[in-house]
C-alpha cells in the first residue's frame, strides 16, 4: 500500500480504532477514555494537516476498493473535501474537550464516546468520499451513528426527538440511494470529478437528470434542514449540548449542505446543472428555508430551539451560494459553510454552559447572565453577532460575498433575502443580549450548579471551547486575506469550478 493511500485510510482510523475500544471500557476507566478520545482527535488533526499541504504543493491522496464489479469504495482528498475534512478535524478536537467536562460523572460515558468516535470517522468518510457510493454508505453510517447520542437521555422526550430524526433521515437516505441507483444505470460508476461528469449523456437525459436532481436534493436536503424537510432539527434539541453542537456545526447539517456541493458541482457540473434550469429552483428553496427559519427562531423560548431554527436559516446560506451561478457566490457558499460551523459551535457550547451551570434553558431565564458567567457571555455574543454579520466577524465576510455573488448572478432578490435574514437574526440575537448583560440577575438561578470563586465561572473544560471558537470568529475576518484562510481555501475550489475564473 503506497503511502498516499495508507495517510487517507489512517484519517479515518484515528477516530474508528479509539472508538471501537472505548466502547468496552468499563465506565470508571475516566482517563483511559479521555486519553484516548484525545489521542484521536489530537491525530486527526495533525494528519489532516499533512494533508493540506500535500494538497496545496499538488500531491494526490486516495484510496480506492472494488466492492462488486462497476462499484467502488473511493475516498480521496481534494480541496473541496478539505474544507469540510478540516472544519471536523478542528472542531471534534474542541467538541471532544467539551463533551469530556460536560459528561464529567455521567452514566453510559463509554457508550456515548464510542458512538461520538464513529460520528467523526462518518463525517471524514463523508467528506473525502470519492463517489456516491461511498458517500452513501458514510452519509447512512453517520445516521446510525448519531441516534444513539439523540436518544443518551432515554427520556421519553429523547426518545421521541429520536424517533423523528430516524423517521426524517432514514427517509432521506432512502430518496438519495434511489437518485445514485438510477444515476448509476444511466453511467456506471464514475467518481466525483470537476465540472461534473453527467453533461456527457447530452440533452436526451434532461427530464431525467431533472428528477434525479430532485431525489438527490431531497435525500441530503433532510440533513440539510431544507424547508419542508427540516422538522426533525428542531426535535433533535432534547440532545446533550455537545451532540447539538455537533449535529448543528459539524457533522448532521453540515454532511447534507456538503452534499448538496458535492451534487452541483462534481456531479452533474455547475454549468450543466444552470442549463437545466436547476440552480434557480434550488436558490428559491434556500431562500424560503433562510426567511422561514429566522421568523421561527423569533418566537423561542428555548434557547437551543432558538439556534436550531437560527440552524435553519444558516445552513441555507451555503445551499444559496451553490446556487448562485458565478464564482462569487460559490466563494460565499463555501467559506460560509467553515464560517457558520464555528459560530454555532460557540453558541450551542454557550448554551450548554447555562445549562450546566446555572440550570438556565431559556431565554427569558438570561437576566444577568453576563455578570455572573461574562466570559462565556462575550463568547456568545461573538458569535451572535457573527452570525448577524457584524463587522470584523467570519459572518461579514460570508454575508459580503454572498451578497457579491447575487448581484454577479443577476439574482437580486436573493440578496433582499439576505438582507432580510440579517436583520431577523438582529431581532432574536439582541433581546438575548440584552438580557444578558443589561438586566439584572436574579436573586437565585434555577439551579446553579457550580458556585462562583472569584473569575471561574464554570468548569474549564467548558469555558475554554467557546471562548477559543469565539476568537477564530474574529481571526476568520481579521485575517481572511491571508494565504491560509478558509476564504482563501473557498477562492481556490471555485476557481476550479469554473474554469480558473479566480474571483
């Protein structure tokens, strides 16, 4: 085996093979588990590094298995898998950190981070999946493996957000296997390549890529949260913070807005895919899911159902720049999908730290909230205002070129709808603010569980990952010119889109 391929395969170890050991420790082996979880996550991320500078000095990295004849097991690294491959990489290592001291003297700890370990191995198949096939296979592994974190409660509440989000992407994936069988028929097996592939069946086809396009669309517009498809996010909030964090910022959402790329861009072609009339449609559903989520999000009183929703609304901005014919927008669309997964992340472990801390659930709970935990405050203001797109902000640098990118494609209403969306997410991101650092506190929080000393608001382990995510939300902008920013990673990939044309 060359040593390209043993680097891919050894990515997706780093996170199987302490998983599946984590999974029969018993539960009092604390360190072993937790040395473990970081030796994965610590690996991960070092590994993908090596792989971005393979990448960028012009090295190929894949692995290829043949399962039957005419279907393969293909995972490569290319620089549109990277971004999301790096995007995990970095924020499991903060997520792990923050599971280990939320979880601290929890039943069924091993069970939870074994599972937690598959979720990322899914997520890095995903991204460096080589066809649909393999695609597919991570995309339903990922499934199967974030129900069980759903459902960790075992509350009937759990339960039940479980069930729908089985019931939601289950039927996902079954619409998605149904498009890749018949795309199948209709090519064989053919990878993933620049510019699509699908434009060779030429004009006979186009009814039928037509609706392939739709079941594809449909099947990782489930994960997506695309409206009308996005009614099991909102369920899935019964979730501890870290799997919310994860489904919202890392893997779930993240997996299907990647997937939707995958489809225009290295399936069927950006260029095919607007002659077929498909870019506009699917811009339109992006828009309605942006305005319909942040009008949700208004009327929360649960702040983690009040981000899911904000979830919502987000997630569609990258599912709107894939749509928007031009390099702008896709720049906008690809950079948003980095930008927006470290801005949620720093609200859901925000969230989770008034949880935990003080027992606070709602927003209407938030009175004082900045006085008594003000570095967690200031890290979900951060992120909030990021995601309002405040200046100095990675939601600036989105928004700016998304924004670009509708006026380059002629589509101007879409940049009304981004417009509209920014001030919505003012209207339910600053009543929370200003809660939290205006109002007074009350005279006892619902149920504080640890006392404050003198600046230590909370346990460590859960002020450092929102705090550390909330200065990548500045350095994201401050820096975003710079060689090895994720704009700079997002100009790259859509330069190869469309032909060189570097915006």
């Amino acid at each position: 085996m060359a040593l390209n391929e043993a680097l891919i395969l050894a990515i997706l170890a780093s996170s199987l093979v302490p998983g599946l050991i984590i999974f029969v420790l018993a539960e009092s082996r604390i360190r072993l588990r937790t040395t473990l979880n970081l030796f994965g996550a610590v690996a991960k991320l070092i590994l993908v590094g090596v792989l971005l500078a393979g990448v960028s000095a012009g090295e190929i990295y894949g692995f290829r298995h043949t399962v039957l004849p005419g279907l393969d097991l293909v995972v490569k690294a290319d620089a549109l898998a990277l971004l999301f491959a790096t995007l995990s990489a970095v924020l499991w290592l903060f997520t792990t950190l923050y599971a280990i001291g939320y979880l601290e003297g929890s039943p069924h700890r091993s069970r939870f981070f074994g599972f937690f370990s598959l979720c990322v191995t899914a997520t890095m198949g995903i991204a460096m999946a080589g066809n649909l096939f393999t695609f597919f296979v991570f995309y339903e592994l990922l499934t199967l493996a974030t129900y069980p974190l759903v459902v960790h409660r075992g509350t009937p509440q759990a339960m039940r957000g479980g069930t729908v989000y089985l019931a939601y992407t289950l039927g996902g994936g079954a619409l998605l296997l149904t498009g890749i069988v018949w795309l199948h028929g209709l090519t064989g097996s053919v990878d993933f390549a620049h510019g699509g592939y699908l434009s060779a069946l030429g004009p006979d086809y186009g009814g039928q890529l037509q609706f392939v396009f739709l079941l594809l669309i449909a099947g990782v517009g489930v994960k997506a949260a695309l409206v009308p498809l996005h009614g099991w996010l909102p369920q899935a909030m019964v979730a501890p913070a870290p799997v919310s964090a994860l489904l919202h910022a890392v893997a779930v959402v993240k997996a299907g807005a990647f997937g939707v790329e995958r489809i225009v861009y290295e399936v069927y072609g950006v260029e095919f895919a607007q002659s077929l009339d498909l870019l506009t449609p699917l811009a339109a559903v992006a828009a309605v899911t942006i305005v319909w989520g942040s009008f949700r999000a208004l009327f929360q009183n649960d702040l983690k159902k009040r981000l899911a929703y904000s979830t919502v609304s987000q997630v569609s901005y990258i599912v709107l720049g894939t749509a928007l014919f031009g390099p702008v927008g896709t720049v906008g669309g690809l950079v948003h999908l980095v930008h927006q997964g470290i801005m949620k992340i720093t609200l859901f472990f925000c969230a989770g730290n008034y949880a935990e801390t003080l027992g606070v659930h709602k927003v209407s709970e938030l009175d004082g909230a900045g006085r008594r935990m003000p570095l967690t405050t200031l890290a979900f203001s951060i992120a909030a205002l990021g995601m309002m797109g405040a200046p100095l902000t990675a939601g600036a640098v989105s928004k700016a070129w998304l924004l670009d990118g509708a006026a380059e494609a002629g589509m101007h209403w879409a940049g009304w709808v981004l417009w509209t969306s920014s001030v919505l997410n003012a209207a339910y991101f600053l009543p929370i603010l200003w809660r939290a650092w205006a109002r007074p506190a009350p005279a006892v929080w619902p149920e504080e569980r640890v006392p404050a000393r003198g600046r230590i608001e909370t346990l460590w382990l859960l002020l450092l990952p929102p705090l550390a995510t909330a200065i990548m939300t500045i350095a994201a902008a401050v820096f975003a010119d710079s060689a090895w920013s994720p704009l700079a990673w997002a100009r790259l990939i859509a330069a190869r889109e469309y032909s060189g044309a570097m915006p």
